[in-house]
C-alpha cells in the first residue's frame, strides 16, 4: 500500500478532536544473533507496566517485532501510551529505577533512539492484543499544505474509515500521531493501526479499495496535501495491552 488515501462518503458521523494521547516509544538495533534473547528481554517491563496500568497512569504498552527489515534500522520496540506526559516519564522513570535499561541485552544495541509522540485521533478496544500485527504509514506535508491538514484529512478521511474497522473487531486500535518532541522533520505525520490477525491487513485494504469507488475525490484530496517522497510503512508484529 503506496498511500493511505481513505475517500468516503459526507453523510459520516462528526468526527471530534479527543484529549491528547501520548505514546513513548523506544527503537532498538540489536545484532541479529541475540534477536532471541530480545524476544525474552521484552517482558522484562511487565510488571512496571501493569502497575502503571492498572493505577490510570497508562492506557496502553506494548513492544514490535519488525517483519521488514531496513539496513541500521531498528528491529525491536517498546512502547507506552498516556493521557499525559507526566504519566509517561514517570513510567519511563520506575522503568530507570527498576533497573531494566541497562541489562546486558539492552547494551548490546549498535544503535538506539527515542520519540515521543501525541495524538487527539485514535481509538482502541480493551484488553490484550496477542500476536497482532502493527501497520505504521509516515507522511510528509507539503510545504503549502494547510495549517490544519491533519486535522482535516483526519476528521474527513482517515478516521471515519477506522473506527468502522475497530468497531467490526478487525482493528485493536488505531491512531493518528505526530510529535510531541521534535525529532523528526517538521509537517510528518503517522497512520498506525493494529489488526488482531494478519488478515485484517487485506480487510484494511480491501475497505480502502471500496471506499476510493464509492468517492474517488477522496484519493485526490489527500495526495494534494503530501510529499509521497519521504513516505514509509513499517510492519510489525505485536504484542499490546489497552485500558
């Protein structure tokens, strides 16, 4: 899938703006022979997370496997999702007092990076995830794009299509992200969604083949506003927990 244009029709329930979800996630690049030891090494911050969980203070962790691998990229993730920042960094701080950054497996990364990331659309389904599989898109905004692309292509296009998948079980949970902290370049924005099986990808696509027919002005309104040049998607399995 080369874009994420999602046409549908006007007579679509009003999409609002939600408060904003933030979501910490950290990349790791670890050799390929210990890629075992990482899968074991994951749940190492389990018990931090359910504690955080279960207090409110997160909705929602979980950790990727890449299925698609890039040269120096990083294979492995974990990531924690909050209604604040506060929430998140004080995660991220039990995580430091526990110990769990700095363990053998961990130290072996030749590379590591970290984002934070905010989104006001998303939604997602209580309970575990086992064994999904994790969609991402990035896009980057056109130099004149409007102030309010995302927002607009969000409300419009993108969601609308979404919740229909979340609501019929094909999706876990969805999100539209940008950052929070700026590392990355300025006007990308992501697309992530978690199928709970590997045939909810084809369902997506299929959804978007059906709805690009039913209003081919859609495809069009979203290609006007991006730069497909940067544009990626990454694939994951994963395991993930929501509130």
């Amino acid at each position: 899938m080369t874009a994420f244009a999602i046409p549908v029709s006007a007579q679509v329930a009003e999409v609002k703006e939600k408060p904003p979800m933030y979501t910490y996630v950290s990349n790791w690049v670890i050799p390929r022979p210990r890629w075992a030891d990482m899968e074991k090494a994951d749940t190492t911050n389990d018990k931090v997370f359910e504690k955080a969980l279960a207090s409110g203070m997160l909705i929602g962790y979980g950790r990727d496997s890449t299925l698609v691998h890039q040269a120096d990229d990083g294979a492995h993730d974990t990531w924690w999702s909050s209604m604040s920042m506060a929430g998140l960094l004080n995660t991220l701080d039990e995580i430091y007092k526990s110990g769990s950054a700095a363990t053998p497996i961990l130290s072996s990364a030749t590379k590591h990076w970290d984002s934070v990331y905010v989104s006001r659309f998303y939604n997602w389904q209580s309970g575990p995830c086992h064994g999904g599989y994790t969609h991402g898109s990035s896009y980057k905004l056109k130099a004149d794009a409007r102030d309010d692309a995302v927002e607009s292509l969000s409300k419009n296009l993108i969601v609308p299509l979404l919740e229909k998948l979340v609501a019929d079980g094909t999706l876990h949970e969805y999100e539209v992200d940008v950052q929070a902290i700026h590392t990355d370049l300025p006007g990308t924005f992501w697309i992530i969604y978690i199928p709970t099986k590997a045939e909810g990808i084809d369902k997506v696509n299929a959804a978007l083949v059906e709805a690009m027919k039913a209003n081919p002005l859609g495809g069009p309104a979203f290609s006007s506003m991006i730069d497909f040049t940067p544009h990626r998607d990454s694939p994951a399995r994963t395991e993930a927990t929501y509130k």
